[in-house]
C-alpha cells in the first residue's frame, strides 16, 4: 500500500502478448490531480499512447478498468467502474492518422469495480493480444491467464453462468464479451452480470481484439482512511440523504424508464429515427406499464440504497425472463425510436443485444436509420438480405441485431455505425445518419433541447447524452464519474456536502465545491488534448442535418427545430468560456498553465 490515504497506490499492469503481469505505482500527484475512474484512466492512457494514431485494435492499445476512492467503501451507490480505452468506432473529418479516434470511456454499475479494490489494486490495465481466446483470474496477489476456447461464441446469458461453475467460486466478480466482441463489431459491450454493461464507445470490440473473453477477480482486503471518524460522520449523513426518502423509492419504483412517458410529453424523445420527440404509445412500454405487467424484482448494484435495476418475466411469442428494462435508453432506441409499442417485444431485442454484447444505443440507432433508408427506397431488400425492415416489425429488428452481432451480411456493414452506412448508401442519408465523430447519439432527442446538442457535440466520446448539457454539469460529471460513485443519487440536493466530506475523508486531500469541480475541468481538458492531437477540429463538432431542417410534426414541441445560426454562436460562446481557441478548439496555455496541465 502506498503512503497515500484511500488508495493501494498500484495498477495491476497484464501483458496478454507475453503472458505476465505486474505491479506498477501510481505518482501520489495523479491520484490527487485525477482521482481515479475515468480522469485516473485517462492519465494511464494519455502517459501510454506517447503519440497519435494508434490503431485501437492494436496490441498497443490499453483496456483500463479503473474504479474510484469511493469504491470498496460503504458509500452509497458507489459501483461504479469506468473502462476506458481508445474509441474503435470514432473519427475526424481529416486527420494526418489513419487511426486518429477520440478517447472511449464507458460506466457501468455493479460490483466488480469495488472487488478490484478488494484485490488491492487501484485499477487494471491490459494490453497485448492472447495466441488464442483466454481469460484472466486475479484473486488477490495471484493472476493467472488461462486458455479459454471452450467459450467462443457463447452468449453472455448462458457463459455467465457456466463461467462461475468453471471457477468454483461465486464470490468472482466478473465481466465478459459475447459474440459481438469476439467478432470485433466496433459498437460491442462489456458485459458485467445480467445487463450491466460498458456499452458505449466499443468497449467489446477492444477486448474483442486483444482475444480476451473475460476477466475474473476476487480480493479479501481494502485500502484505509486518510480520517477515519470524519469518514464515519460523513457516511452517516450520506445514507439519510438517501435512505427512506422519497426520492430514493422513486428510483426503486421505475428506476429510468419512469421517464420514457415523460420524455415524449415533453418532447425530447427519441422517435422514429428522431423525427419527432413525442410518442403516442409510450404509456404500452413505459415505467408504469412495466410495474404492473413485467418487474417482478428489484435490483441494486453494490452499497446502493436505488435499486433502479429490474427483472421480471413476459409472456406470448416474446416471452421469457427479462434480466432488465425497459430502461430510459433501452426502452426508447428499441422502442419509440423504432416505432415498437409491444413490451414483449421490445423486452426482447433488449434481452438479445445484451446477449449478443452489443451496445444498446447504436443498436437501436443502427436499425431506426435503416428502417428510414428502407422507408425512402434509398435502399430495398436485397440490400438488407431479404428482410423487411418496417417501422415497428419486432421480427425484423431481431433478424437485423443478429445480422449485426455475426456480422454477416448485411449486419458486416451496419455493424460499422450509420456514419460508415451513409457513405455507402449516400442519396442524401448523412442528413439523418443519428451520429457525431462516429458515435451514434443516445435517446434524447434535440430539435427542442438545444443544450443537450451542445453536450452531443462537445463530449469528449463523441455524441455522449452523459457528459452534461454545459461547461459546469461536464466538469462535474467527469470528476463524479472518477470517485466511483454512480452519478444518478447525486440530482438529490442533501447528498453534495456528506460526499464531499467522505471523499476528503478517505483520500486526504481536501476537496470543496470548487476543488471538485477544478478537478473535473482538469480531466475534460486533458481529454480533449488527446482528441485535439488525434485530429478533432470545431469542424468535428457537428450535429447531422436533421436537427436543423426536420421540425417536429406532432407533440407538444411540434414545430421545434434547432436554428443553425444561434448553435453556432452558443459554440463559440462555449470555446471562449471554456478557454479554448474558437477556430481550432485547441485549449489555449493560459488555461492549461491553470489546470496545472502546460507540461503535458
């Protein structure tokens, strides 16, 4: 353990090209300057990738599963784990790289960032490529790499439970590509236990490339406390922030698909390829409807007072176990996005996409523009292997997720976004191919929500719905997405002081609002140097077409539509405050000598 409060001050470095493993030490200063989860892992990859255009795919790419201070303690909702890696599915409009792609970082709940800090690490990092398909086992000190052929193409329902019975151990904590990853379809997931998932930015595909299917660890310690009795006092407030409060029952009612209903009547919804942002059917497939027909459970990942996870069990030709969803994000972009209004249905393709490891939201994506091209006559049948992808078909959408996962036919080249798509069918298609820098867009629509543009166009990831609709909520997130903590208990007010004073608490450097925030502004920053050296210019930070020629038809935001002009001012107005070059993007010295950052 290193001399620093709240962290064991080592990443567990492994070499899947030579087959070992090491112990590295972390500077005490980047643990204080980045924290952990997605600023630490961004730190490693910056400090690994000495230069641009690294092919993502390449051995030399690192996979960095980074939890946060908070992980491994009692603190409420703290599950989170951030992957982060260079994006495989990202672009600039020009670069000198072939390879030149954004960074990728991607959250997911759970328990295994916690049980990594129980092995004593602060982190994983891997690089190289297995000789075969393998898995990694680290319980404690031990870390092995073992032949794991026997897996290949096993579906991540079925693998996740023969893979524990082949450990002999439940207490693994585990994460795991299905056939997606191992087929290098670049919007492929990370997979940890019944739908958690490093979903966005290619994740899979990554570790799809390195020929690792999945990682198993187990610990039996814990990092200690910079103040031990602040931490208590700290904690307590914490969970009464939390426990019993309405608030925190709402979430455990319907976790986020109570907003699929409201995003429609608001008019910020995802629907038909995002066309409209209200959908006349999403009371058959929101919150409510899920209650009373599908959940039959609640679930909550590590130390979480939430429990926004569910299951439960449909009937009919779609029937079967649901592991979970509707979420917001799942329910729209296979829902209201594709005009699907049947909840078996629906609960379907969620359940095979999380099977197959693909990524939910370019997905559904994927599929909405297709059903549009298909619409127009920009392209027929046989270019979609004989399958008639209406609005609304369920059985056309399971084809095409089966298409994509295999990448065979058709499913080849819509596994490559609906950028990559449009090129190819053209006709006029970019104006409504759903992405920014090759990233496809979540389900939040836009024509009337002009600042979640701005978060779209802006976000380190590409087209990113988390970042934060301006320069504060980006800084925040980016630092509340390096603590471990899950972001969604933060929207309540009382939670901000007690977590403050637990992350002093544990790591010893004390952080108030603005030193949390500086923190957050540091670590967008430095992702954006990375983008900006990889290519990405003001002319990358561009919404498709749509958002500013197709104005809503129905709904209470009917003739919404972004105007073109006042965007762009908003964006220049966003480079100065944020204290970067308004042609180029580049941040400028001063504000790098600010954040500490002019000597990287």
């Amino acid at each position: 353990m290193s001399g620093k409060p709240g962290y064991h001050g080592v990443i567990l470095n492994i070499n899947l090209s030579t087959g070992t493993s090491e112990k590295v030490a972390i500077p005490p200063a980047d643990l204080d300057r980045f924290v952990g989860g997605q600023g630490l892992g961004m730190k490693i990859l910056w400090d690994r990738l000495k230069k641009p255009g690294i092919n993502p795919l390449s051995p030399e790419n690192p996979l960095i599963f980074m939890p946060g201070p908070f992980s491994g303690f009692p603190v409420p909702s703290s599950s989170r784990t951030c992957v982060v890696t260079k994006s495989p599915i990202t672009s600039p409009m020009k670069s000198d790289y072939r390879h030149a792609s954004t960074v990728s970082y991607s959250n997911m709940g759970g328990f295994f960032g916690p049980e990594i800090r129980f092995a004593g690490y602060d982190g994983i990092v891997i690089t190289g490529k297995a000789k075969e398909l393998s898995y990694i086992v680290i319980d404690d000190d031990k870390v092995e790499i073992r032949e794991g052929k026997r897996f290949k193409g096993m579906r991540t329902d079925v693998f996740d439970k023969v893979f524990l019975d082949a450990l002999g151990d439940r207490r693994f904590k585990t994460v795991y590509i299905g056939p997606a990853g191992e087929n290098l379809v670049p919007y492929a997931s990370i997979l940890h236990t019944a739908g958690r998932a490093a979903g966005r930015g290619g994740m899979g595909c990554v570790m799809g490339s390195k020929n690792l299917k999945a990682i198993a660890v187990k610990g039996s310690g814990q990092p200690g406390v910079a103040d031990h009795q602040r931490f208590l006092a700290a904690l307590e407030k914490a969970r009464l922030a939390l426990y019993g409060t309405a608030y925190a029952k709402s979430w455990a009612e319907q976790g986020t698909a109570r907003a699929i209903v409201g995003n429609s009547n608001a008019g910020t919804e995802a629907v038909r390829n995002y066309r409209e942002g209200t959908f006349p059917e999403a009371d058959r497939i929101g919150g409510d409807a899920a209650r009373r027909d599908v959940w039959v459970r609640d679930i909550a990942c590590y130390c979480c007072p939430l429990a926004c996870k569910k299951s439960g069990i449909t009937k009919g030709k779609y029937g079967g176990i649901v592991h979970d969803g509707p979420e917001y994000e799942t329910g729209v972009m296979l829902g209201s996005n594709l005009l699907i209004s049947d909840m078996p249905g629906l609960l379907k393709a969620i359940t095979v996409i999380d099977d197959l490891g693909l990524d939910q939201i370019s997905t559904g994506n994927v599929i909405g523009f297709l059903m549009e091209a298909y619409e127009k006559g920009m392209i027929d049948r046989k270019f979609l292997d004989g399958i008639d992808l209406k609005w609304g078909s369920v059985d056309a959408t399971l084809a095409m997720i089966e298409k994509i996962a295999a990448r065979d036919g058709i499913g080849a080249l819509a596994g490559k976004g609906v950028r990559t798509l449009s090129r190819q069918i053209g006709k006029g298609s970019e104006k409504f191919a759903i992405q920014v820098k090759g990233l496809e867009l979540a389900a939040h629509n836009i024509q009337a929500n002009q600042p979640r543009g701005l978060s779209y166009v802006t976000a380190s990831r590409g087209a990113c719905h988390m970042s934060g609709d301006n320069i504060a909520m980006q800084n925040r997130r980016a630092m509340l997405d390096s603590t471990g903590m899950c972001f969604f208990p933060t929207f309540e007010p009382a939670l901000e002081e007690p977590m403050l004073a637990m992350l002093s608490a544990i790591t010893g450097h004390e952080y108030d609002k603005a030193e949390f925030e500086k923190t957050g502004e540091r670590i967008f920053n430095l992702e954006k140097l990375f983008n900006y050296r990889e290519g990405f210019r003001r002319a990358d930070d561009r919404l498709p077409d749509r958002f500013f020629e197709d104005a809503f038809t129905i709904g209470p935001k009917k003739g919404s539509v972004l105007d073109r002009s006042k965007f762009d001012t908003m964006l220049s107005q966003y480079y100065k405050d944020r204290g970067w070059d308004s042609e180029t993007t580049k941040p400028k010295k001063a504000k790098l000598q600010e954040l500490g950052l002019d000597s990287i």
